[in-house]
C-alpha cells in the first residue's frame, strides 16, 4: 500500500472539509483546493469519520477501489455528514465542532481459517479491517473498531449484527471473512499539524 506524504493527507482533510462547507452555505463562492498529487488519482477505498467532542458523528465509506482517492474522499465527506442513517444532517453550527478522520484501505484479502479460534487468533487490533459476508449481506469495521472493542468475540458479534445477520452468524459455515489494513490521519495529527503549518 503506498503511503501518503504529510502534504497529501493535509489535502484530503482539506478537501472533505471543503466538501461539507460548501454543502452546508451553498451559494456562497468557493475555490476546491487544486489537486496536485499523482497519488490522489489512484483508485482506492476509502472511509471518512466525522467526531464530534470525540463521540462518532457520522461514518461512510467505500471497501473497493472503484474511483479516485480524491473523488472517494469527496463523496463519502458529503455521504457522511449529510446520510448517515444513524445521525440527523451535519449542521453548520456544529461544523467548528467537527474533527475529521480519513482512512484510506488496502485492497481486501481473504482470510482463510480452519475454525472460530483458528479466526479470533488471526485478527489484529490496530491492523486489521474486517469485512464480514454471507451471501449478499455484509459489513465491515474499521482497524480502530477492533482496538477500542479488543473482546473478539463481542467484535464479530457486532459485525454479523451490522450486517443483518444472527450475532453468532461468524461461528456458522457460509461465512467469508476478508482483511485489509488501513492508514488513518485525521485534522489532529501532528505531521498533518505541521504540514498545514509549512
């Protein structure tokens, strides 16, 4: 997975944010950061979480590498701030609020296990993302997920629940687990800091 330089991740918090700002006053004139980084244009998954006080306040993403980094920033800042499901519409009085974390994926391997045990031993906390499938339902939590949630058991009963599924479903056959790393940054930190200060 190429890493991101310092520049280019201050982009992207600047372009998510630029992305909600002009959703939430539209009308009012605004120039997009210019683009200028090559990496940007490589097609990557992509996830954008919004904190608010440091309690989730909106998360979307994508798994695939379908679009362009920068374009899948975009969409899924807008989609997060404006659709998750589980909060009401980004306000702009809570915007000044807002931290933004952007997590950008590796592509997703499959995880081959012999049994439930042979699963939870192979998870990492603060490395793997997991995705969790049974037919045309699944769902994913990032690596963060599973270092604030290190109980693995309780951690894949939350994910066959987000996908629609029975919380046991992760000890039944049928069930494809797949993983991927990811590299977060967010408006907090340090070299972000410094490279907005350059």
């Amino acid at each position: 997975m190429t890493s991101l330089s310092a520049q280019e991740k201050r982009y992207l918090l600047d372009l998510a944010r630029f992305v909600i700002k002009t959703s939430l006053h539209k009308g009012q004139a605004a120039e997009k950061p210019e683009n200028i980084y090559p990496n940007l244009s490589e097609k990557r998954g992509a996830f954008v979480t919004l904190h608010k006080k440091s309690a989730l306040r909106g998360c979307i993403g994508t798994i695939e590498p379908v679009k362009p980094l920068a374009n899948c920033i975009e969409e899924n800042a807008r989609n997060a701030a404006f659709k998750d499901p589980r909060f009401a519409p980004l306000s702009a009085e809570e915007l000044s609020n807002i931290d933004i974390e952007i997590s950008v994926l590796s592509l997703p391997e499959i995880l081959s296990f012999k049994d439930e045990n042979d699963l939870k031993r192979q998870l990492i906390p603060s490395v793997h993302g997991v995705i969790l499938s049974r037919g045309w339902k699944r769902a994913t939590f990032l690596p963060q997920v599973l270092k604030q949630l290190p109980d693995k058991e309780l951690f894949l009963q939350q994910l066959c629940l987000k996908a629609g599924l029975e919380s046991d479903c992760w000890r039944k056959p049928g069930i494809e687990v797949r993983v991927y790393q990811v590299e977060f940054f967010s408006d907090t930190s340090e070299a972000v800091m410094k490279a907005r200060l350059s």
